[in-house]
C-alpha cells in the first residue's frame, strides 16, 4: 500500500509536469514536429515496457487483441492532437482542470450504457463541474497566454470526451482478460507507425525537422513515464486511494502553470477552477465510497 501512495504522488508530479513541458513545447515548436515526438516517445517508452517485463509479446500480432484495443489506441492518438490545440489556445490553468475532469464523462457512461447508479451528491457535482465550465467559455478573455481563449475551452473539453471514452473501453478490454501489456504493446505498434507518417510529411513538406532537444524531450516523454507508473500503482495499490492521489496531478499543474508559465488568473476564473477541481477529486472519491 506504501509503495501504491509513493507511486501514486509520483504520477501526479510526472503527469502535471508533463502538462506544462508539453505547453511550453508546442507553443514554441511546429505542431507536426510535436505530434511525431509525442508518439515517438510513447512507442519507445512502451516498448521498452512490453521487453522488460513481458517480454513474450514481441513478434506476434493477434487481431482478436488488436480490435477490441483499436478503439482505445484512436481516442489516445486523436486526444494527443487535441492537447495540443487546446495549451495553444488557452491558459494551461484553465484548461487543464476541465481535461482532468474526465470522470464526469465516465460516470454519465457508466450510468447510460452499464445502467451503473448516479448518487444524487455525484448529480449535483457534475452539475457544478459543466456550470464552471459554462462560465469559464462565457468570460473568456483574450490575453498573450490565451489567444483563443474559448477554442482552448473548447478544446480541452474534446479532449475530457476522448479520455472518458478512451477509459470506459480500456474497462471492456480488462473484463475480457487482456492485459496492460497487450494495451502498451499495440498501442506502440500503432504510435511508431504513426510517428514515421508525420516525419514523412515534415519531409515532404517544407516544414523543418526539430532536432529532440531537452525541452522537446521532457514535454513529450515525462507523461508516458507518468502512464506506466500509474498502471504498476494500480497493481500494488489499491484503486481508491491510487486514483484520487493522481488526480492531485491538475492542481500541481495549476500551480506549476502560474509559477513557470507566468500565467495570471481573475478572481472568477481561480472561483471555476477551485470548483472543477474540487469537484472532480470528490467525484472520484465518491466512485470508490459510494
């Protein structure tokens, strides 16, 4: 259990670093360059996983195991696209909360399609959650850290939609007796493949190709390092406590963003925030309670 609590605080700090590195990453470099790193991190990172600790993976491909997990590896492959339209547009302290705010989703889709219960606390901090996001569009304010403030919004909030469908059909494939292996595996299969086709087009385009650079390399690979920690946490740990700590990751990453990015907030933006925030850690408290 310890070891489950460490770990879990260290993917809080991984993942909310990760979110600011990436910021800072795909507000200065070209967009195609980021999104072939972001994946050429992954595959390795993955892979890398898959030779260490299963090891047995390597040279087979079962399309059985492959289709039930392609859903999984689409959602992945277009929400690290849409990030990065979002960190552009907007303040990284506002969009972040909204995309960690993807337990919503997860609730309203266990609640329509796995006819799961919705306790009426888990109604009203739903409620808040869109409310703060509502007022969060209607205000938007443009500034040198949020040039389309609203897009950003509306971005992240695309962004919360793939993650929670993402998540429900990572549960599916559980229930059928794959493992996160199979899931890192396929997902590297499919990353690699991907990152060779946007080197391609900064090839054949007359995009210039970003050498990986230090910034280039922490804004792309320190979110992976964070995914797979989660998943070991989640073997030693129970999941109770190892979910809510990692959610603590958008408030390191509010803080992070003010102190590092120079980012400024009014006072009803931090109100929207603290709420959605707030919030989304009691709703998954509440998941595991309730």
């Amino acid at each position: 259990m310890l070891l489950g609590i460490i770990l879990s605080i260290f993917v809080a700090i991984l993942w909310s670093q990760g979110e600011v590195a990436y910021s800072k990453v795909s507000n200065k470099y070209d967009r195609v360059n980021v999104y072939m790193y972001t994946y050429l991190f992954r595959a390795l990172i993955y892979m890398l996983v898959v030779f260490i600790f299963y090891r047995s993976l390597y040279g087979s491909f079962n399309l059985e195991v492959f289709l039930p997990i392609l859903p999984i590896i689409l959602c992945d492959l277009f929400a690290s696209m849409v990030i990065n339209i979002a960190v552009i547009n907007g303040k990284l302290s506002v969009v972040s909360p909204i995309m960690a705010a993807y337990p919503v989703l997860d609730i309203v889709l266990g609640y329509l399609l796995l006819n799961e219960i919705v306790h009426p606390v888990q109604f009203v901090l739903i409620s808040i959650i869109c409310l703060s996001i509502v007022i969060l569009a209607m205000k938007g304010k443009k500034d040198d850290k949020a040039p389309h403030p609203i897009k950003g919004i509306i971005f992240a909030v695309f962004y919360m939609i793939l993650v929670a469908t993402s998540t429900y059909f990572e549960k599916s494939i559980y229930i059928n007796n794959f493992t996160i292996y199979d899931l890192y595996y396929y997902k590297a299969m499919v990353y690699i493949l991907v990152s060779i086709l946007f080197g391609i087009i900064i090839v054949i385009s007359s995009k210039k190709l970003e050498k990986p650079k230090l910034a280039i390399v922490k804004g792309c690979g320190i979110t992976p390092i964070g995914n797979v920690l989660y998943s070991y946490a989640l073997t030693v740990g129970t999941i109770s406590i190892v979910a809510p700590l990692s959610s603590l990751y958008s408030v390191i990453t509010n803080i992070s963003s003010r102190v590092i990015l120079k980012e400024k907030l009014s006072i009803r933006e931090r109100i929207c925030i603290f709420l959605i925030l707030s919030s989304t850690i009691l709703l998954i408290i509440l998941g595991f309670v309730l």
